[in-house]
C-alpha cells in the first residue's frame, strides 16, 4: 500500500476510543455497560476473528515461527528491562516490580492493536493477531504471574501461578480459537457455509465494539503524582517495546513484509485493559490505571509518528 494517509488510518481508531469515553462520561451508557461489550469482544467476536483468520490460510503459511520468535524476544526482554530498572533502580517490590515490566511489554493487540494494523494490511491482520496472541498468552503472560506471585505477600509459588494460569488458557475462548484455527487450516478444510457466515457476523463486530469498549474504560482514571512509575511504563511500552520487537526482527531470518509490519504495530499499541485489574492484586491499581490512560492517549501521536517513520523508509509500500 503506497502514499498511506495517516490521518485516516489513527484518527478513526482514536475518534471512536473518544466516542466510547464521551458516551459513558456523560451518562449515556454505564462502565457496566461497557464492561458488558468487553467481554462480548473477548468471549464472541475476537475468538470468531482469530478462527476466521486462522481457517482460512494453509497451516505453512500461518504458523510463522521467525514472527513468533521475534515478538517474543522482544516482548520479554523489555520485560526483564522493566523489572531491573524498577527492582534495582527505584528499589521497589519484585510484584511491583513485575506489574511496571507487565505494562511495558504486554499490549492491547486486540482492541487496539487489531483495529490499526487490519486498516494498514488487511485479511493478514488477523495472522498477525493470532501469532502475537500465542506469544502474549502462552510466553509473557505466565512469566509475569509466576515471578508477581513468587515475590507476593504471601511468598505464593512461581510454579502454582504457572500452572494455575495454563489452567486458565485451557478454558479461554481466545486461544480455543486459535486451536480450532489451527485444526482447520490442517485439514485445509474450510467451515461449513453456514458456520462461516455466522463466525464473519461476530468478527466484523470485533473492530468498533472493542475501541469503544476501551473508551468507556478510560472514564474515572486519574494521573496523579506518579510520574516516575508513569515516565518508565509509557515510554516503555509506547516506544521500547516496538523498538525491541524491530531488533529481534532484524537479528533474525527476514520474514513476509506484512508480517513484519504487523509485529511492529501489535507492540506499538499501549498495554492491556485489564491491566489494572492485574495490578490491584498487588496494590498497583492506582499506577497501572493512571498508566493505561496516558499510554491510550500518547498512543495516538506515537503511532501516527511510528507509522510515517515505516511510509518513509517504504516498508509500508507493500499490496493489501
């Protein structure tokens, strides 16, 4: 895709967050509300985007290892760098420690980073959301919680967490998906026409509920005398971690260019929704929230800066 307009790719995505936020602040709707539509997105529409993806592409062309090997050093290295700077530099607790690594390098690939990147490459998008998805959920996420847990109040085992957390992936919808994906693209069938006409129903919906969801959220966080913890989590996460993921892809075999592409833009995203609700486990609440509002809010310059940095150098000059 050559002479990208940036405007008219960011600006839609943030005018819609803008719409969730309004919509909830002036009462239209309630954070419960909201909150409902989220987990719509996680539980229906996200799991029916990611098999739609998956199902419809042979299994060689989707299970790209060089991709998931590059978003996973990436990811956990500007982890540890998290942990470091906050354990050894600011003297903090090894939870609190991990909860800043956490926002550093975990990000909104579906509600935010999905809707960016699928504008940029198209149907590749949803490749790219699965893989970084596998990553996130089966890599970062257990080594956050083993290594919180490990050095909670209560000295909680590191191996429980773990367990405890792949327990959970078992049941959860997303990676259910990204399973029956994977069957399918295997058996290089596709899904009866009546199941894959309802499964495109739920996808297409993923996209607008999911930002306007993340809107919704961001109304009541307050950014209030935690510049030091917010100055090390945003510029983290916002900057660091794309960077980190650019270097992994560099350092490794070349890869498909929109794939590429798609690596750069998922880190680029700020971090999780729910990352507060990691954080409240060990009284970071406060932080992680705070964090999450002005990542979602800076992210708006820092990709539109991103993405005319990737158009100058032509690695956006790629077909659809």
């Amino acid at each position: 895709m050559q002479d990208i307009d940036i405007a008219t790719v960011t600006a839609p995505i943030f005018l819609t967050i803008a719409i969730g936020y309004l919509t909830v602040r002036f009462g239209v709707m309630t954070k419960a509300d909201v909150a409902g539509l989220g987990k719509f997105v996680i539980n229906l529409s996200l799991p029916a985007l990611l098999f739609r993806a998956l199902s419809q592409h042979p299994l060689g062309e989707i299970l790209n290892g060089t991709y998931l090997l590059a978003y996973a050093t990436g990811s956990l290295t500007v982890l540890a760098f998290g942990i470091a700077v906050a354990r050894f530099g600011r003297k903090l607790s090894l939870p609190a420690s991990t909860m800043n690594g956490m926002g550093m390098a975990c990000s909104n690939s579906g509600f935010i980073g999905y809707p960016i990147v699928l504008q940029i490459l198209g149907p590749a998008a949803g490749v790219g959301l699965a893989l970084t998805m596998i990553v996130e959920n089966m890599v970062v996420l257990p080594i956050v919680l083993a290594l919180a847990e490990s050095g909670g109040p209560n000295g909680g085992s590191p191996w429980r967490a773990v367990a405890a957390s792949f327990r959970r992936l078992a049941r959860n919808p997303l990676i259910l998906a990204i399973v029956a994906g994977f069957a399918f693209a295997l058996l290089g069938a596709p899904p009866p026409a009546p199941v894959a006409r309802v499964v495109d129903l739920f996808a297409a919906s993923s996209g607008a509920v999911a930002l306007f969801a993340v809107g919704g959220t961001l109304v009541g966080l307050r950014v209030r005398g935690m510049l030091p913890d917010l100055l090390q989590i945003v510029s983290g996460k916002l900057i660091l971690h794309p960077l980190a993921v650019l270097a992994a892809l560099l350092l490794l075999p070349p890869i498909d260019p929109k794939l590429q592409i798609a690596a750069i833009l998922f880190a680029a995203a700020p971090m999780l929704t729910v990352y507060p609700i990691f954080g409240q486990k060990y009284g970071r609440e406060g932080v992680c929230a705070a964090a999450l509002l002005a990542a979602t809010a800076l992210s708006f310059v820092t990709i539109s800066a991103g993405l005319g940095l990737m158009e100058a150098g032509g690695l956006l000059s790629v077909p659809r």
